[in-house]
C-alpha cells in the first residue's frame, strides 16, 4: 500500500492514544519508529519557513521542514481524535478496568521496546531512568487543579498539554486533567466548538514548535540519557494507569455528573471488598496482554516498512 497511508495510519493511532489521560502519542510515535523523524520536522519548521519567505523557493521549504511527512501524520491525529473521542469516553466511562489494563501492558511493552534503542548499556543511565520515573511519578499524584473554561485558559491548556503529548509516557490528555481543562476541551471538540478549539490549537502549534527544538537538541547532544530519561517517564506513567483505584474526592462535571478528582491505586482484593464490584482480574490480564502484543507486533510491522 501507499506508504501515506501507513503514516495516516500512523497518525491515526496516535490520536487514538493522545485522547486518553495516561496514553501519550510520542509513545505510539516511538514503538512505530517516526519519533526522531517527527521531533526533526517540527524542529526545522521555523527555520526553513523563516528561509521560504525569504526565497520563495517552496520545494526547498517542503524538503526542510518534511512538510508531506507532518501533513499526513497530523491529518491522520485529526481525524482519530474526532472519530473517537465519544467512543473512548463512553469506554472509560462503561468498562475502566480492561481499558486502563490495556493502557497497562501497552505503556510496559513500549519501554521494554525503548529501552532497545539505548546503544550504550551504562549503570550510570540508570540515573536519568530514575528521575524520570521519579517525576512522572510525582506528576500523575498531584490533585487536578481547576481552570475557567475560557479562551485564554484554552490556550495555555494546549501550550502545555502538548509538551507532554509529545513526551512517550505523559499524555497531552494527562495534563488536561491536572489543569482542570480535560471535560472542556473533550467536550469542544465532541461539539466541534470552532472557536475554542482554534486557540487550542494555536497553544499546542507555539508549545510544540518550543518543546521540539529542545527535544531535537537533547537527542543530537545526548541520546542515551534522553532516551533513559523518556524510559523512566513511562516507567512513573504507569501509576496513573493502574486499574484499580479508590476515589478519594470527586466533583459534579456540567452535566451534573459525579467524576473522581483525586484517587489511590489498590490492590484488586482491596477494590472488591470496597466497590462490592467484581475486579475482573482474568479479563484485566487479558486486556494488559493483548494491548502489549499488539505493540510488539506494530513494532515489528513498522521495522518491516522500514
């Protein structure tokens, strides 16, 4: 097939897991071997419009900046996140333990994945691996904060929701939540809110073109202690995934709904004797696992296109 398709495909996937608190595309972005690809093309997306404007040599513009290669990827975000978005609320919402499983095993196999690309096997990696689990960790344990739902909180939520959503590990969808601008902006785009998601989206275009000029720095300089560092990130994101949980506090969303606002993780015997709930433990299992053999198997399919 044509490889635009398999990059929309790409794409798409990463929409899907950019919609989720916990689930970052960069991970999505990382085990289907674009991430470096994609962090370079945003990089190189000021300076060589910067050199357009002042050539008008477009082809030269669409060489530097990859322009095909980010158009598909992104129209492919796109088009997941309207399509899904319903679906995947009404999942978390119906069925959260096989879902935050499957979130589960498909964060663990993608740094067991990672991890491969580290060339040097150091002890002092170690380091960087812990301080990012260790911030991570920290990160997915704050209590959520509470942001009006204006335009100008639109903005700064996609400025710094997109600095995680390009990180494997910590979504974008994650620090939506920790801002308090989640349901608004899941809701925007439910209800296809143009003007809303305009100055979102102007957030995230300014946020991403920042964060990727340090990333793209960080990789050149620094590697294997980037990649350390990003594996211990997803090693602490796993605690905001864990599917059992206990509800500490919750609040009313505007649709008079009772949602959790800070909540504990708790073993499956703990969660059944407190919810009176059955903690589908098997069928937990089998979520976690098929969501980590699906990423062994896209990893190898994308190591094949390659």
């Amino acid at each position: 097939m044509n490889v635009n398709f398999w990059l929309f495909l790409k794409g798409a996937m990463m929409g899907a897991a950019d919609i989720v608190p916990g689930v970052s595309g960069g991970t999505i972005a990382f085990i289907t071997g674009i991430y470096e690809r994609l962090i370079q093309a945003i990089r190189m997306f000021l300076p060589a419009l910067f050199q357009f404007l002042r050539d008008r040599n477009w082809q030269r513009f669409c060489a530097q900046a990859d322009v095909a290669f980010l158009l598909v990827l992104f129209a492919g975000m796109l088009v997941s996140i309207l399509l899904l978005a319903r679906l995947i609320s009404w999942l978390l919402l119906h069925h959260p333990i096989p879902i935050w499983s499957a979130f589960f095993g498909l964060i663990l196999a993608s740094v067991v994945l990672i991890q491969r690309h580290i060339k040097s096997k150091r002890c002092a990696l170690l380091f960087p691996v812990f301080l990012g689990a260790v911030l991570a960790w920290w990160l997915t344990s704050l209590s959520p904060a509470s942001m009006a739902p204006t335009l100008l909180n639109a903005f700064v939520s996609g400025g710094l929701a997109i600095c995680a959503m390009i990180l494997p590990g910590i979504s974008g969808s994650f620090i939506l939540v920790m801002l308090g601008s989640y349901a608004f902006i899941l809701q925007s785009v439910v209800a296809l809110d143009l003007p809303v998601l305009a100055v979102f989206a102007a957030g995230c275009l300014i946020g991403l073109l920042s964060v990727a000029q340090v990333l793209g720095w960080a990789f050149e300089k620094y590697h294997d202690v980037t990649l350390a560092f990003l594996t211990g990130v997803m090693v602490g994101a796993l605690n905001k995934v864990w599917p059992w949980r206990e509800v500490l506090t919750e609040r009313l969303n505007r649709h008079g709904e009772s949602v959790p606002v800070l909540e504990k993780n708790v073993l499956p015997s703990y969660y059944e004797r407190l919810t009176g709930d059955d903690p589908q433990v098997f069928l937990a299992l089998g979520a976690a696992l098929a969501a980590a053999l699906i990423v062994l198997f896209v990893e190898r399919w994308s190591s094949s296109r390659e």
